[in-house]
C-alpha cells in the first residue's frame, strides 16, 4: 500500500467500507444509498456493507422497480426517489420559537441548533451539478439562506460516476454526465471485470486528498484508469432520453401560445411529484404553529409547488389558476427563465420527474413535441408567404 496519494488511486470493496468508516469516525454523518423499502433511497448508513450491492433499478415514465444484479456492482443504479436537496435543504425545518413570559411579553429565539456535519457517499454527476445550482440559488446573493450555507460549508461529497444510465436519462442532453464535473471532494468510478471488483478514485480537494492519503490504496494501474474511461464514455451513448439539439430558452420563449401545453395538462394531475423529486426544485412556504394553551408558537419552513393553485394565492385569487399555466411555469422557469434569475438551466437530466409522474408525463418528449410543434408553424408560415 502506499503512503502518498498519487492523482489517481484504486479501492478495493474493503477500502471503500474503510472510508465510510473513517468519515463516521471523523464525526460525519454518512448518507449513501442503501435498499429499503422495494427502493434504493438514500439514509444514514454506518459500513459499505449497507451499499446497494448486487442491484440495480428498471425505470421508464412512471415506473420503477428493482432488479437484481449478477454482478453484484454497488452504484450501477439511476437516481432513485430523493435527491441530496432532503439533507441540505430539509422538506421542514423549523425557523424561530416564540413564549409568552410570566409579565406577558413575548420572547422570540432563532433556531440555532447546528446542522450535522454530512459526508455524501454516491453522488451522481447529475446531482453534482444540482447541488452547485442550489449553491447559486440559496447560497449566493444577498440574501443567502445561512443555515443551508452551513450545512453545504461541512459537507463531504464523495461523487460516483455513472457506468449504467437509466431509460430515463438524459444528462448528456443537459451537459451534466456521465463524468464528473467539478465540486466533489473525491470521485470513483466503479470497475468490476476480470480484474475484480475495483473503484478508480481521485481526490477533488484539499480535504479529499487528506482523506484518501488515510485509506488503504494502491496506484492507478493503466488497466483500471482505461476501463473507468471507457464505461463512462460508452455511457454517454447509452442516454435512455434527450432534449431536442435547441436553444431551449428559446423555445420556451416562443411557444407560449403552442396547442401542446392544452395535451399535457390534460393529463397533470397537479399534484407536485415533479418538483418534489427535482433536485433542484427550491420553493418553500412558511406556516406558523401554535400549542393549545396559545403561550408557545413555531415558525416551520416546508417545501411548496408551484403546482399547488394557493402558491401564488392573492387576495384576488390564484394568479395561475389553472392546470395549464402551472404546468406551463414550471416548464418554462426549470429550462428557460431559470437563466435569467441564475445564469444555467434548472434541469440536470436526472430524469426523477418522469419516472416518478403518477401518469408518466416526459419533460423530454413535452419539449419534442413543442419543438415540432414550433417547427411546423414556422413551416406553414413559409408556405403562406
């Protein structure tokens, strides 16, 4: 074993159990992915033994199932129900706490528990490029959400390229995968062939470094780094989904009016799964909670929809009040306005939204349909001329 860590470095099964167990004793709270419940969802997890080894998943537009595996790889799965949004931006999380005191005034204290320190075992690239979104929308401007900062500053990301895309992939569409981008504190790439069961890893950080010069490792061998290389790019051929080769922004911009948003949400049941599954997907409302003696109240921030017809209630009503313009504002926000507020798209080509969709609603077939649609009115335009 070596003492140094050189660019690239290679785990066994037993090197990568000894690094969940080194982040846990540094005093992390390990979150990976781990079968439970007919899914792989991401929970705390203590040794690699808890990894999803041997499983892997069959997706398509409203479905998904597990399978199992024969060659018992622990990360050639897509992504599953949740996404790392549920531990940096929590679905509650409680603002202030306010008491009547005994000469009837009102003391109110801010929430200021400190967020546990998180190490991430099994990010995807897609959810790499997630987080750094969330890191633009609520860590950046003037008004930065401190508490998911905290939590952020202390996370340890350890990303997984992806070897096994899912039928509902499309993040080569979206610039996103299969390869890492950057953000990670290390990043592995599993091989398991003739050689054995094997995972290419590369520190991305300081931290990273510090951490995989502590983990029983051997050097790189030419064999494992070309094998890691060619299943990531064969990969990217393998995409169960695209986007249409548009400027997307655009075509959002220019097909307001197109007779496609009336199909698709005659088939929405508004119901929100969508932007719960998205990993990018940021809206919060506020509600605030009383005991029953009225001396002790909560403020609690939770998750909201732009799909719920009370997210933009007025005192005149809902400004969209129909199936038709929340969809479409979702839509048009998640690929196209989202540049203006925050310079990228706001869809990493996870492909959650489809596979979880109770009637199995395709963001990428709604936008071939609407650049069809866009094409053939350009068409008749012409031939009016």
């Amino acid at each position: 074993m070596t003492v140094g860590t050189p660019a690239s470095t290679v785990l066994d099964k037993d090197g990568l159990d000894a690094l969940i167990a080194l982040l846990a004793g540094d005093g992390r709270t390990v979150i990976g992915p781990t079968v439970r419940d007919q899914a792989i969802v991401l929970a705390e997890i203590t040794s690699g033994a808890e990894l999803p080894y041997g499983w892997g998943v069959e997706l398509e537009a409203g479905h998904y199932r597990l399978r199992s595996r024969t060659d018992g790889a622990a990360f050639a799965h897509s992504a599953g129900p949740q996404s790392w949004k549920t531990y940096l931006h929590p679905q509650r999380e409680r603002q202030w706490t306010a008491d009547l005191t005994a000469d009837g005034d009102m003391e109110v204290r801010e929430e200021t528990s400190q967020p546990p320190a998180y190490a991430f075992i099994g990010v995807r690239p897609c959810d790499l490029r997630a987080i750094a979104i969330q890191d633009r929308v609520l860590g950046g401007g003037p008004h930065a959400d401190t508490r998911y900062a905290a939590r952020r500053r202390q996370a340890f990301v350890v990303a997984v390229e992806c070897t096994e895309p899912g039928a509902t992939c499309f993040c080569v569409s979206m610039g996103t995968g299969p390869a890492v981008g950057p953000g990670y504190d290390l990043a592995l790439t599993e091989v398991v062939d003739g050689g054995g069961h094997r995972f290419l890893a590369r520190a991305g950080s300081a931290e990273g470094e510090e951490v995989l010069s502590r983990l029983p490792h051997v050097p790189a061998d030419e064999e494992t780094a070309g094998t890691a290389r060619r299943l990531v790019e064969e990969a990217a051929g393998r995409m169960g989904r695209t986007m249409p080769e548009v400027d997307l922004r655009a075509l959002m911009q220019e097909t307001l009016d197109a007779d496609r948003w009336n199909d698709v949400t005659a088939r929405c049941l508004t119901c929100g799964n969508c932007t719960m599954a998205c990993p990018t997907c940021f809206c919060t409302s506020v509600e605030d909670v009383t005991d029953l003696t009225g001396e002790h109240a909560e403020r609690w921030r939770r998750w909201e929809s732009c799909f719920d017809v009370d997210f933009t209630h007025l005192s005149a009503g809902p400004v969209r009040a129909s199936p038709l313009s929340r969809y479409r504002q979702w839509l048009t926000h998640k690929v196209g306005t989202w540049h203006d507020q925050f310079d990228s798209t706001g869809c990493v080509g996870c492909g959650r939204c489809i596979v979880w969709c109770p009637v199995g609603i395709d963001i990428t077939e709604e936008a071939h349909a609407l650049n069809a649609e866009r094409a053939a009115a350009r068409g008749a335009g012409e031939v009016s001329r």
